[in-house]
C-alpha cells in the first residue's frame, strides 16, 4: 500500500515539473509538432521514471548527495514508507490479546478512497466512448480515402479516431472545405490516441489540478497543428479565422473525448495563426528538457544508505555521540539502545535484544539495509548533545543520560513465595494474569494467551523482565507485609484478587446444545467483520474470517465457554425467549450480533 502511495506521489512530482517548464517555455512556442511530443513525453515519463531502479554510478553521487540532503521531499518519502512502527515487536504484557479485526490505517484509508475515485473516472471515460461509439453507429456513412464521413443532424462538427462527424448542410461549400481539411489533420495524425491517453494517466494521477490544465493543452496544441496544417493548405488565413469564429457561435452540442472543430480558445488560436515564427530555432529549449529529466530523476530518487557508505560521513562524523539509551515518548518502558561502531551505528530493541545495523544517509540521518523506510533521523541542541531519535518518520525516542540496566539482586525462595497468586487488570474486569515464583525470581502468565515472561528481582518489590528492561514490575504491599497490587511498565495497575479468578472447569453439552451456537456473527463495532462458530463433538470452534484462524472452545455453562489453550478468552452467549441464540460477548467486552 505505502509503494503505491509512493509511487502517485513521485508520479505526480515528475508530471508537474515537465509541464510547468512546457507552460513557461514551451507554450507559445509555434513548434506545434514538437510541443505535442513534449507534452505525450511528459505523461509517459511520469509514470515510468518513478519505477526505474536508483542510480548507482560513482560519478553521479556528488551531485545526487547535494540533492538529496537539500530535497524537500526526502522527508515526506521517508513519512509515507513507515508502514510500521518500532514499537509492533514490544511485549506488552497487559495488551489482551486482538477480538476481533485489524483496523486499517489511516493511509489505508485515504488509499482506497483515492483508487475508488480514479475507478469512478475511469468508467466515466469509458462511458463517454461509448456514447460517441453509438453515436457513430447510427449515422450513415461514407468511406473516402480511409476515412468515414458520418452523415449528422444537430451536431457541431468533430472527428474519433477515423470518423467525421458532420452535417454538411449547415455549412457552405467554401467552409466545408475548409472543415474537411482541418479534421482530416487531426485523424491523420491520431490526435485522439492522444486524449484517450490523457484521460487514461488523469484518472491515475486525479489528484494533481495541473492535469486539468494539461489536458486542455493537449487539445488547444490539437488544434494550433491543424489550423496550421490548413492555412499552409493555401486556404485564405482571414476567411479562415472567420469560418472558426462564426461557427464557434452556433455550436449546439459538444461531444468530449473528440477533436471539435469549433473549440474553445477561439482567440488563442487566432492569435497563434498570425504569430511569426522565429527566424532562431529554440532547440536549446528541448536540449534542456534532458537536464529536467534527469533532475527530476534524483528528485524523486534520492541517495540510499548503500550508495554513500563509502563517503566521507563515515569517516568525519562521530557516531559516539549518538550512543546511549532511548525511551519512547508517551511509552513508558520501551527502550533502544544505540551503539557506535567505526563505520555505522546499531539500534538495540532492549524488549527482544533484536539489533539492527543502520548507515549514515547525512550528518543526523541513518537508514537500514533490512527496510528502506525504517529511518532515524537525531535530533541536537545549541551545544551539539543527541537530545532524541525520531524514527519512521513519527515516532519520537527521547535521549536519557541517566538509564542504566538494572542490577538484580538475589531474594530468597521465601521472599518471592508471597508475590505469587492471580491479578485483575483494574478497569478491565476478567483480564487475568498468574504470577509464580521460581528459585531465582518471578514468572508472569498472561491467562488471555498462556505467553509466560521471566522477571528479575532489583528490588524487594521491583522486578524487570530478563528479556525486556523497560519491562518492570513494582508491586504494592499493606501493613501486614501482604501484596495487594502491581504496577506494570509505570501505569497498569493489576488487583491482586485470588479469589475472583477461578480455572474454569469443562462441563459437557450435548450434540444438540452446541448446534444453537452455529452461524456467523458481525462486529457491533465494525461493521463487515465477522466470525463463524461450528460444532464439534466435544465443544465449539471459532473461525475468524480476517485470517481463517481456528480457535477451539470448551463449555463452563450452557452458555459459557473458554478458549481451550487460553482460558481468559472467553465468549458468552445470549438466547431470546424461544431458546436461540442472538449474540455473544467476547472477552466479556467485544458484542457480535449473529446474523444468520
């Protein structure tokens, strides 16, 4: 999804470049073949240029290295690419496990909406082929040198393809001469490839308001090389211009998609006609157009990790400043760590000691090898000292000075015996977690999925997770020396509550009892999200039908039940008074409605 937003984004860079160069340069220009080139060239690179490779050539990255620190565009790349944040992989120990869907991003949005539109103009070209393509049916026709002449009532004259649509008697001889010419230059020359083609990159590139305008170049440059094309004929250039003008006021219907005779823009194409051409060729005009090109190229382009480390960033820069630990704004508990190597700089995710090699890109900037969108970008004070990381784009990783890795400390078998028991999520009631006590310090079970995480003691109340230090425990004891509670990562607060959570204990339903619960239920929340439970011998089965994952279910009641490898999913159902089922709450919060 974000390379197809990537890619209408470079697209529309490119398109928007050449043409404001044809609108400055190129516009009034009387080279009206060269222009119609220019302008077809322009579409065509637009959206091949984004899809070519990046340049690797040693010659060039001078140049394209002051592009890409100095493109302003590098940084909106870089949001767009972030798919994911850093964050997916944390171990959240108190985030129950996902009931129901994956909500879509918000640039999963705005990317269907946006394919939706181009759809919609799509079929409406389609459409206004069709309306001409019937229109041309129905007439009577007269094929003459390769082109047929369709016999019309009510119409202004236009040409498609190799049809002229005209109805000869609204003219004099002198104009339908005159008319003839004029359109045979537009079907001999396939000016209508020209604006199905246009019309085709519109609705891929919809969004960008200079298409418009392009558009109706396209066409005025149509018809500047077909009045050109006539009055070189030998037909009188002022009874011409006249002929257009007069007919441009009894236009009584306008077909779009075709090559109208009468067009708008009168008066810029009579002021084309008497403007001289230049003595002096402007071929430096087209010869800039390759440096255009290949600027636009690096543009949308820019210079990757591998192409500048074998630049001098790495051996000027100090990466030792950069080193030191990180935590994430807004989530307390996930850290990184960076660390400094003489050619690089390695991020350490703290929560799963998972490291990841990036490569300097500029004098604050890293990427990696591993995910081109993954990108650090520091930030520095007045005095030069890393303040903070902002990676993906978004995510903003605070600098502290003052973090150092816990230090366990060893509790004896007694001690670590009196943290043992179950814990209810405060706010969030039925989500369960078991802690245990081992010889050398605590395990923690979450009841919604059975994943067990190891802590260490650095404290008499305060543990952190072996494989995560941002992890951390801080339990909460009364006046007797008894716990009563744990704070998790520094703001989930876990109730100890032995006596509310009770391991559910299997009661057995008849064949006939678990066929009720059959069928497929809808997503209060969401609607189009759905799941579907079928009967076994023993039980039930959940297919959510996002991914066709299987989840097998055990009866506590006749209308509760428990997932078999993790009983703190639970789903409880709801009957109406003749005994069906009518709804089922999952995790004793998610409601779908069943539906059949």
């Amino acid at each position: 999804m974000e390379s197809l937003v990537m890619y209408l984004l470079k697209a529309n860079v490119v398109m928007s470049i050449l043409f404001l160069f044809y609108v400055l340069l190129l516009r009034n220009d009387k080279s009206f073949k060269q222009n119609r080139f220019y302008l077809l060239f322009s579409l065509v690179l637009s959206l091949f240029l984004p899809l070519l490779p990046e340049l690797s050539s040693p010659h060039f990255e001078p140049i394209q290295r002051q592009i890409t620190t100095a493109n302003p565009l590098n940084g909106l790349y870089t949001t767009i690419g972030n798919s994911q944040m850093i964050t997916n992989h944390v171990n959240n120990a108190y985030v129950v496990v996902n009931q129901g869907f994956t909500r879509p991003s918000l640039i999963q949005i705005l990317t269907g909406v946006y394919l939706l539109i181009s759809t919609v103009l799509l079929v409406r070209s389609i459409i206004k082929v069709l309306k001409i393509s019937i229109l041309i049916k129905n007439t009577d026709k007269q094929f003459i040198d390769g082109i047929y002449y369709c016999a019309f009532d009510g119409t202004a004259p236009f040409s498609f393809f190799n049809y002229l649509v005209i109805n000869k008697e609204l003219f004099t001889d002198s104009e339908l001469r005159q008319i003839i010419v004029h359109e045979n230059v537009h079907i001999r020359q396939s000016h209508s490839i020209d604006i199905l083609f246009v019309e085709l990159v519109h609705a891929i590139l919809w969004i960008n308001p200079l298409l418009l305008y392009l558009k109706r170049c396209i066409k005025l440059n149509h018809e500047y090389i077909a009045d050109h094309e006539v009055i070189s004929s030998g037909v009188d250039k002022k009874n011409y211009q006249l002929s257009v003008l007069y007919n441009s006021l009894k236009v009584s219907q306008v077909y779009q998609l075709t090559n109208l005779y009468s067009s708008s823009k009168i008066k810029l194409r009579i002021k084309m006609m008497n403007l001289k051409k230049s003595p002096n060729p402007n071929a430096y005009k087209y010869a800039f157009v390759l440096l255009l090109v290949a600027a636009s190229y690096l543009l949308i382009n820019p210079l990757s990790a591998s192409g500048l480390h074998k630049n001098a960033i790495e051996t000027t820069q100090n990466f030792k400043k950069f080193e030191g630990y990180y935590a994430m704004k807004g989530r307390k508990g996930a850290l990184i760590q960076i660390i400094a190597t003489n050619k690089s700089v390695i991020l350490k995710q703290l929560w799963d000691n998972r490291k990841i090699d990036f490569t300097a890109t500029g004098p604050l900037t890293f990427s990696t090898k591993e995910n081109a969108s993954f990108t650090l970008q520091f930030t520095n004070d007045n005095a030069g000292r890393i303040t903070q990381i902002l990676a993906f784009g978004k995510d903003v990783w605070v600098k502290n000075d003052n973090y150092h890795l816990p230090v366990e400390v060893k509790l004896i078998a007694q001690d670590l015996k009196k943290f043992e028991g179950y814990y209810e999520l405060k706010g969030q009631k039925g989500t369960f977690i078991q802690i245990s006590s081992t010889s050398n310090g605590l395990v923690l079970k979450q009841l919604w999925d059975n994943e067990q995480i190891d802590f260490a003691a650095k404290s008499s109340l305060d543990f952190f997770a072996k494989t995560n230090p941002g992890f951390t425990l801080q339990f909460t004891s009364d006046n007797a020396g008894g716990i009563t509670q744990v704070l998790a990562f520094g703001k989930d607060v876990w109730v100890r509550n032995n006596d509310g959570y009770h391991a559910p204990v299997e009661v057995k339903l008849t064949a006939q009892e678990l066929k009720k619960f059959e069928g497929k239920y809808e997503f209060t929340e969401k609607e189009g999200t759905f799941i579907e439970i079928t009967s076994t011998g023993n039980g039930l089965v959940l297919n959510q039908l996002w991914d066709n994952k299987q989840i097998g279910f055990a009866a506590a009641s006749p209308l509760d039940f428990f997932a078999k490898t993790a009983p703190g999913f639970t789903l409880q159902f709801t009957g109406n008074n003749s005994g069906g089922i009518t709804q089922v709450l999952a995790f004793g919060k998610d409601v779908w409605k069943k539906v059949n």
